[in-house]
C-alpha cells in the first residue's frame, strides 16, 4: 500500500477556503482563535475521533483534514508547535499472536503509518496515539504522545484526502504531565493561529 507523504509550503495550503476542516479533539485546544474555520470538535480518544471524522467526511466532504492539538513529549519542549507525517498506534500489541508491535493484524498497514504534509519550517515528529494519558513515556519508537491522530492519519489514508498534523507540547508525558497540560493547553490555539494565519 502507498503511505505518500506531501512536503509544502503555507503557500499552497487554502487554510480558511471551506474544503478545509480543522479537527480538535477539545475546544479548549481551539479556543476562540478558530471560530472562522470549519471546526470539528470529535472527543477524546481513538474511537470518537474516527467516528466524527470519518462523519464529517461522509457529510462535507474536505479537501484537506487539518489537525490541531495538544500532546506530550520528553524529545521537543514545552510550547513547540511540531508537524507529524508519522504515526504509530502505540496501545496495539497483539505479538503473541506473532505480529509485530503496533502492527494491526491482516490490515496490510505497517507499524508506522506514514502519512501528512510536511512543514519544512517546523520540526518533525513521530506521534504514538493511544488511549491513555502518559504520564511516564519510555519508548524511542514515538516522540509525541497523543489520544487521536493516528484515527485522523489512517482514515485520511483511506479516503486519499491530504492531511496536516501540528501537535503543541503542553507536557513532558512524564510524573507532570497533568499539571503541565492543564496550565498549557490554553496556550496552544494562539501558537496555532500564529502559524498558520
């Protein structure tokens, strides 16, 4: 299966045309900096974000998914704004059964789905998505840890629709990480607007 990843400049991106839907996982992480944009809150967690993407998608049919949210790192620092091409699904472990780590049983996917554009002003991250909250991240496999963009990259894939990926690292998934994201998610719709518009 082709993964293509799409290496670009804002230039070419059509950021406020209504082809693009910007995806957040909270509102807070949106805040009042996106309010002129199609905006799609989905939820926390895997299932909740492809089940109101992939809604979406059926209803408005995007150009291009745009996802912006918080994550923890111990690799980028607090108040980065990282682009992720990469995703791993990192609570998928079926190895007794004789697959690899994070691969998905007879998908035909890898372990690393490579999928999204890519920002060359912005560094490049891995994001490991699973359903839970890290508070002690201890894997090199991964560098950004979040709840929902590997449903966002994967379904994206499927429906062959171009895909931007841009975490803001509120914690360092670590004994903190709690505290950290609650003082920092706020802080992440300012760093996204900056960027983008």
């Amino acid at each position: 299966m082709i993964q293509p990843s799409y290496e670009t400049s804002f230039d070419h991106l059509d950021l406020v045309d209504n082809s693009a839907l910007f995806v957040f996982a909270l509102d807070s992480e949106a805040a009042e900096e996106f309010h002129h944009v199609n905006k799609l809150i989905v939820g926390i967690g895997k299932v909740n974000a492809a089940y109101a993407l992939t809604k979406a998608i059926y209803h408005h049919k995007p150009k291009l998914i745009v996802n912006l949210g918080s994550a923890g790192s111990n690799t980028f620092k607090r108040g980065e704004v990282v682009c992720c091409t990469k995703f791993i699904q990192r609570d998928m472990d079926v190895r007794g059964l004789g697959f690899e780590l994070y691969e998905t049983p007879l998908s035909n996917i890898p372990p690393v789905l490579n999928y999204g554009i890519k920002i060359k002003e912005l560094p490049e991250g891995i994001c490991g998505t699973g359903d839970n909250f890290e508070t002690a991240h201890f894997s090199s496999d991964y560098n950004v840890i979040d709840m929902e963009a590997y449903s966002f990259a994967f379904i994206a894939m499927k429906e062959q629709i171009p895909f931007l990926c841009l975490k803001y690292i509120s914690d360092g998934a670590d004994g903190m990480a709690a505290e950290n994201w609650n003082v920092q998610v706020h802080n992440a719709a300012v760093a996204f607007k900056k960027i983008l518009f």
